[in-house]
C-alpha cells in the first residue's frame, strides 16, 4: 500500500521526509559516525528488483490477476534481455494467478526461478496482516506459500518478505524459523535501520533488514544511502530495494542501465543486481557489533484495527469456524471416515488471501472491500457446512435414552474439561409450554419470548436433563414459529464439559424446569454467585460490578460500564483509513429511549437500552449470569454514520473505567501475551521507541489521547491480584487511557471507502473479573467466547439407529500442561498423519499430554510447513493414545501423528 496524498501537500511533505530522514530511530552499525573516507570501490551496493503488488487496494479482484499477469511478463522479458537482472516476488497467490491465466508464461517463471534470477521470497499465501491475523492462521499462510514454492518452482523461500505491514509481532521470528526461513526483510516501525538480529520470546532469532522504502530509485547518488545506513562503514554492504510498486511494475529499463553505468564508474561503490539470500548470507558473516532487538515492532496505521467492520468479522468468523471444522472432520477421520482435505484448503486459500495487508485492514476502496467481504461469506458457509455435517455424522452414532425428551449432543472444542455456557435450538412440535414465540415471519422479533407461568414464575423455563438424571436450570431466551413446529433457542450452564468432547442431555419442551429460583433483583441491582452488579436503569449502564469472591469493586467511583462515547475524527485529515486522526470533539451517547429488564429467569437476566446518536441507533442488551462469572454485551448497531472531507468522521467506542490503581495492559496477541503502554508509560516508564506510534508522509495521529493497540481474542487490565479481561468475536483495536478501558467499535472514515461502514452490525463482547492475572483463566475463556460450546439435535434418525455405539457423553482429545494451549488440527499435506499444534503462552518449561481417541503408532517433532526439524530436539514419548512433549517457554509445536488405522 503506497498511501494517497493529495498533490497539493506533496512537495511540502516529502521535503519533511527528506530532511528529517527516520529521526529517532538508532543506526544498526553503531553509536557514532566514522572518520572514514566516504564511500568508495570496496562498498557494495547489492541491487534487488522489487514490484510490491497489492492483492487488493484501489482495484478489484480481477484487475489484480492482471497486474499479477503483467508484471511477471514484463519480470520475464527483462530476464531475457538483461542477463545479470534479477527480481524478487513475494506472495504464493500471486503465482498462481499466472499459472492460471498464463501457462506459457507460468514455464518461463519456473525457467528463471530455477536459474536462481527470479527469487521466490516472503513463504507466504499473501503478504498477511500479522497483528489481525489469528496465529493457526499466520501458520497456514507459510504453509500454503512454502508448499507452493515447492510444489511449482522446485524450491522455497529463504526471506521473510514483508515490507509494507503495519507492525511486527513479537512471535514473528519464531514463525519464520518454522517455515524454512532465517532473514527478515521490511521497512516501518523498525527500532533500527540496516542489519540486525530480531528474537522471539522463545530465543529463535532471524537477521533483519530495514530501509526506508520499498520503492527506491536508481540515481547517480545512490553512493549516499550507503552513509545512511552504515555510518561507521565496518561491513560497506547495503540492501537497494527499487522499483515501481503497488499496482507492480518493478524496475525500468532506465533503472537497469543506470544500475549498469554505475557499477562501471571509477571510485564508485559496486552496484550489482543480486538475490536478497545472497546479500543475508553476506552480511550474517559481517553482524559483530549489530544490535539485537526482541519482542513486537510497533504501532502504525492504527485505524485500520476497526476500519471496515464487515473485513474484520468476517475474518475472525472464518478463522473460529475453521477450528470448528477440522475439529469435527478430524475426529470422523480418525474414526475411519474420509477427511475433506481440499474444501477445506480452498477455505484457508480463502482467508489468508484476504488477510491480505490492504484487505483486513480494510484499506481498500468499497467496491474491493464488498468482494472480499463476499468471499469470507461463500467461504464461512462451506466450513459450516462442512463441520456440521461431520457434526451429525458422529451425533448419529450416540445411543440415546428415550422417553426424556429431545436428545442435544453437546460437544466441548476445547481440549479441557469445563464449565460453560451452552445454547441450542430446539424443535418441538407443539409450542414451548412455558412460552410463547414470535410467527416465523417476525424475523427481527426471535429474541421477544413471552413467558407463560406454570408455577415456575414468569419466566420461559424448561426441563433439561443428563443421562443420570441431573437436571440444571435452562432458560428459553429466543425462538419463532417453523411450521410444522416450533424452533425454540434454550440456554443453560452445563458444570463439566469432557475434554475435546461431548455430553448429552435431554430438554423436554413440555415441562417447566425443576429449578425455578432466578436472579435475585432488587430495583437495579441483580444478585449472582459471583457478583453484585447495579445498573443505572435511565442509562442502561453499569454503575457497580462488585465481585464477592475478592471484594473488589470494579468501577470507578462515578464511572459507568460499557458508556458509548462518539470521537469526531478532524476532516481535514489524510488517510483516514489508515490513522485515527486528530479528535476535534468527544461526546457520550446519552440520548436514551428506553431502557428496560427484558429477562430474568434462571440462567441470566437481560437489560436492555435504546440509544440514539446522530443517524445511528445502538440497541444493547447486557446479560448477568446466575451461575458464571461472565458478563456479556450484545449490541446492535443501526450506523448510518459517514465521513468526508467537508464533515467529521464518527467513531464509536465503549468505555469502562475500572478501578484498580497502578494496573498492567496485558494483550492476546498471536502465539503471546504481551504488555501494552498506558497513557505513555509501561510499567511507569516512557514508552520503547520500538513500540511508540509512528507518523509518516507528514500525518500525525491521535495518539495523545490513548494508544490505540491490536490485540486478539482479549485483553486484560490487572495488578496482580485481580483483573478484568475484556472479550471480543471480531474487533481489534483496544486502549487505555485515564483509567478508562476502551474496545473500538465503529469508525465512519471515507477515504478510500466512501462508505466503510452503513448499515446494521452485531457486535458481541463481555467482561470477565477474575483473581490474580490473566494467567488464571482468561485465555481460555478468550477461547470460549471465540468458540463457544456447540451444541445441536442430532438428525432424526439418531432416535432409530439400532447400532448407534457411542456412550452418551465421551472426551476425545485432551491437552494437559499449564499454559499450553491447542491452536489447530488437520490433516498432513501429504501422507496420512495427523498435524496438531501447540504453543506454550506463560514462560514457563512444561510437558505437555496429548490424549486421542486412537492408538499412537509414531511421532515426530515438525515445523509449521510440516517438515521435520532439522536440529536436535527431544523424541515426544508415546503410551497407547498419549504423547508426552516437552515444550519450552513460548515455543510453538507442531506434532505429526500416525495411528493404529
């Protein structure tokens, strides 16, 4: 992405950048500038031809197949006319466009690629966004890149390649050890120009490389960058990126013959055309004296962790029903059934495509963003379908009590035993006896239940039962007519779910439940196991969430939970997609309609709230458990909000000021935890240059007023000895500031969308006290709320089944070990393992326990391209269906399983 500036400002601009340079940011050579003389014959200019071409950005789908095309034709003209000329691509899915479009062509790439002139570099499906990128996902992206690259050019790329993404995680050099690759070339937010080593939190290491563009020229006084990037001149080596990109291009037949003409010309630096492997391997040899840099490289272009809600769902409900699906197909497989192993490719092809780093960060224009938000639809309904049908297939089997009413097979995604909460829908043929639903036509009313008293109290509750006989308290919380019959959605807390199982249990529609004692309310305070919770009944908000196990009272004397606040983001400023521009109004959404208890029964109770702000309406409903210390938000967002250059853009956010003094921001971060500024400070200190907000092309954002953060499934604002994490499905940007928690919900930035987001969204997020830090629960909950319990009738045909073998409750796949936690299964690329990775999250040596529902023959220790390590590691043990694993602090671990067939 090469941002749009408008022509009037760039002169000015780019005389900012000239002069300032990258202020601030340390040389990688060393702390002072050399007598040397300047640069002369024995520095080396190594020359790599580049095209960034974006998969998507101010062009649709097939207009980048044709650029992809172009590109690679004019790469391989050049290659025939210049034989010294050498180029680099990125992008797996950029080859297959040719090979799709142009087979011909497709053979003359392979020729050159062969030759060692055309570089294959990056190792991934697309240069993915890694910080919106969920990390099984960062995984499956250098997978299907590396594969390709095998598979089609006969060899792999050695050179992460990211040169336009919008901020580094910390777990990145992990990743690309485990993908092939020891170097790292890209250029923002870098904490040092020029060669160095970056780190993971697990020690793997990868030599980086940073400049300041992908796009450099070719001119006489190229000798100068040379004293930009090494000033001491102890190795006389640097990396020139150069040519035309974005929409391809790469170098001009004027840059080849002026890169010719200089490397002809007396006391001048060497100026070679060259591959980016052989200017790492080169320089590897020369880093006594370079830095070491470890952890994240942040934070740039912070809109773009909510601009465009639909990208950002879209994503995360692909990535949630992917697990679902090859966690159901998995298990049918190893039953003996067959795996739908390319469906499920074409769906990953799908997401890490539009992970893209113009898609998900939802830098395109509208028309780009519409296609892409298409395809996570067409590709989230094929995995539904596909994990639902394997779903059925192992309901079917279960053996079923009858005469308890309608069997639901509930099955825990998780690979822990736990309490949860579960939700399923439920056909009967007669109405609910306990309530009255809305006509099938009432499609907007399905949450409107209208209770019938039978002696249970006016509430919808229901008979649910287990196999023993234990019954729990279930609630009817939504349904409608379905003729010939009725759909009714029934929610409960289920005590203790098996392990990467299932258990069945029997609602009877019939009945009112056993147990009939809700909520205790009085006036606006509900009373729970766990919590003591006030709302403010003109505002809809909370006003005090105390919690009975540690005695803290979570809001701040005067605050509100869950207050909607609108930030009015300066017209007058440039890329609005990108950055949050500077706040020229805040104001509270305080214009009320209703507010209203709109359940209390004996799982939860429902307040709801009307609000309105501008053209938008906000419709929440903020739910209290009885018996699980979750509370939840569910907000229906009507926005018909815009921004241009004549008006203001809207952004939304929810605000919780929490109470808890001298508090750490700990955020859920691909394969990491890690901690995040407050107000500046982290752990009241200035803020590491290598994690402070970047400016650029002369754009200054609102970092001022709290630094906006991406984070993942959660984050968690704690001092040790309790904390509040806050959960999300499919939002991104996160903060703190004064003492206020924030989750950014909405933003109307117009440019390049004109019209990023109108129309009506749901938006789902919740709170969850806890004792100590987020090591004490949170990340599994964060998991929970992602990938909650699925829970469905099985087909009708279960009841019939008379060699139905499976007990009515069973756990599969287990994972013991603390802090290690399950990030995907599936089945190998080639042969017939079984692929399941783990990663370590708290620091800490642990061994892990796999349990599986088959006998263990062999395995073996892979990388995420699923090939065997290389080094030394430790032989995972087998008894029966357990491996044992020892996995080190924040390592990754990818097993390849064969099994008793």
């Amino acid at each position: 992405m090469k941002p749009l500036i408008r022509p009037i400002l760039l002169i000015s601009i780019m005389l900012v950048i000239f002069n300032s340079g990258m202020a601030g940011i340390p040389q990688a050579s060393g702390s002072g500038q050399s007598d040397l003389a300047g640069p002369g014959p024995e520095d080396t200019i190594h020359i790599v031809g580049h095209a960034h071409m974006d998969m998507s950005w101010l062009w649709d789908y097939f207009e980048t197949m044709k650029m992809c095309n172009d590109n690679l034709r004019q790469t391989v003209a050049f290659m025939k006319e210049y034989p010294d000329f050498t180029m680099v691509q990125s992008q797996g899915s950029v080859y297959n466009f040719v090979k799709q479009v142009d087979p011909l062509l497709f053979e003359d790439v392979q020729k050159y690629v062969n030759e060692g002139r055309l570089e294959p570099v990056g190792g991934m499906w697309t240069e993915g966004d890694s910080n919106l990128s969920g990390g099984e996902a960062l995984c499956r992206s250098f997978l299907l890149g590396q594969q390709y690259f095998k598979n089609h050019l006969g060899r792999m790329a050695r050179v992460g390649w990211l040169p336009d993404n919008f901020g580094h995680i910390s777990q990145l050099p992990q990743l690309l050890q485990l993908s092939n690759m020891d170097y790292y070339y890209f250029h923002r937010c870098k904490p040092y120009k020029g060669t160095f080593w970056w780190k993971a939190p697990d020690g793997s290491r990868v030599l980086a490389y940073a400049n300041n563009t992908y796009n450099g020229d070719i001119t006489p006084q190229l000798d100068n960058e040379l004293e930009k990037f090494m000033p001491e001149r102890e190795t006389n080596r640097i990396l020139h990126i150069t040519g035309v990109g974005d929409h391809g291009g790469g170098p001009t037949r004027e840059d080849i013959e002026m890169i010719h003409e200089l490397d002809s010309k007396k006391d001048y630096p060497a100026v070679k055309f060259t591959t980016a492997e052989e200017f790492f391997k080169k320089s590897e040899n020369e880093m006594e004296g370079r830095p070491t840099h470890k952890g994240e490289m942040q934070f740039i272009f912070e809109g773009c962790y909510t601009t465009v809600h639909d990208v950002k769902e879209g994503n995360r409900m692909l990535e949630n029903t992917l697990y679902q699906s090859e966690f159901f197909n998995i298990l049918r497989w190893l039953n003996g059934n067959g795996y739908p192993e390319d469906d499920l490719r074409d769906c990953w092809e799908t997401l890490t495509f539009n992970q893209f780093h113009d898609i998900l960060p939802g830098s395109g224009i509208h028309e780009a963003n519409e296609e892409n938000v298409a395809r996570y639809h067409n590709a989230i309904q094929d995995a539904q379908f596909l994990g639902k049908k394997a779903f059925q297939k192992m309901a079917d089997r279960v053996d079923f009590q009858t005469g308890l009413g309608q069997p639901i097979v509930a099955w825990n995604l998780q690979p822990r035993d736990r309490k949860a909460i579960i939700e399923a829908e439920v056909f009967s043929h007669d109405m609910p006896a306990t309530a009255e639903l809305v006509s099938w036509g009432n499609y907007y009313g399905t949450k409107k239940v209208k209770p019938k008293d039978l002696g249970q109290g006016n509430f919808p509750s229901v008979l649910v039962r287990d196999g023993s006989g234990k019954t729990y308290p279930a609630q009817i919380v939504g349904g409608k007519s379905t003729p010939p019959g009725f759909t009714s959605k029934v929610r409960f807390v289920a005590d203790a779910l098996p392990a990467g199982g299932y258990k069945t249990f029997y609602v009877d529609m019939t009945k009112p439940g056993k147990f009939n004692q809700s909520l205790r309310v009085n006036d606006s305070t509900f009373q729970t196991e766990f919590f003591r919770v006030t709302f403010n009944m003109e505002t809809g908000n909370i006003v005090s969430l105390y919690d009975k196990r540690t005695g803290r009272e979570y809001v701040e004397p005067g605050g509100e939970l869950n207050q909607l606040r609108m930030y009015l983001e300066d017209k007058n400023g440039g890329m609005k997609a990108w950055y949050i521009n500077k706040i020229v109004k805040e104001e509270d959404v305080t214009n009320v309609e209703s507010v209203e208890v709109e359940e209390v029964g004996p799982v939860r109770a429902c307040v709801k709230s009307v609000k309105t702000w501008g053209n938008s309406r906000f419709i929440e409903r903020a739910y209290i458990y009885r018996s699980y210390p979750r509370i939840e938000y569910d907000l229906e967002v009507r926005w018909l909000e815009t921004g241009s250059d004549s008006t203001h853009s809207p952004m939304l956010r929810a605000t919780f000021p929490i109470n808890i003094d001298e508090s750490s921001f700990y955020n859920h971060v691909p394969f990491d935890v890690v901690e995040r500024p407050i107000d500046g400070k982290l752990n009241g200190k200035p803020v590491p240059h290598y994690i402070q907000h970047r400016d650029v092309y002369g754009i200054e954002a609102a970092d001022k007023d709290g630094q906006e953060v991406p984070a993942q499934h959660w984050v968690d604002l704690t001092d040790g000895e309790t904390g509040i994490a806050l959960l999300n499905d499919s939002k991104y940007g996160h903060s703190v500031h004064e003492g206020k928690l924030r989750l950014t919900l909405m933003r109307a930035a117009g440019d390049p969308d004109l019209y990023p987001n109108l129309g009506k969204f749901n938006i789902r997020y919740a709170l969850y006290p806890h004792e100590g830090n987020w090591t004490n629960g949170v990340w599994t909950e964060g998991e929970d709320f992602n990938v909650p319990v699925y829970a469905a009738e099985p087909p009708s045909s279960a009841l019939a089944q008379k060699d139905a073998t499976r007990p009515e409750e069973a756990s599969l796949i287990s994972l013991e070990g603390n802090g290690v936690v399950l990030s995907g299964m599936k089945k190998a690329e080639k042969g017939n393992e079984l692929i399941v990775r783990v990663a370590e999250m708290e620091g800490n040596r642990t061994t892990a326990k796999l349990n599986l529902p088959v006998e263990i023959q062999s395995v073996r220790r892979l990388n995420v391209i699923e090939m065997p390590l290389e080094e030394d590691v430790a032989n995972p043990s087998i008894n029966n269906n357990t491996v044992h694993v020892d996995v080190d602090p924040h390592e990754i671990v990818t097993l390849g399983i064969s099994w008793e067939e």
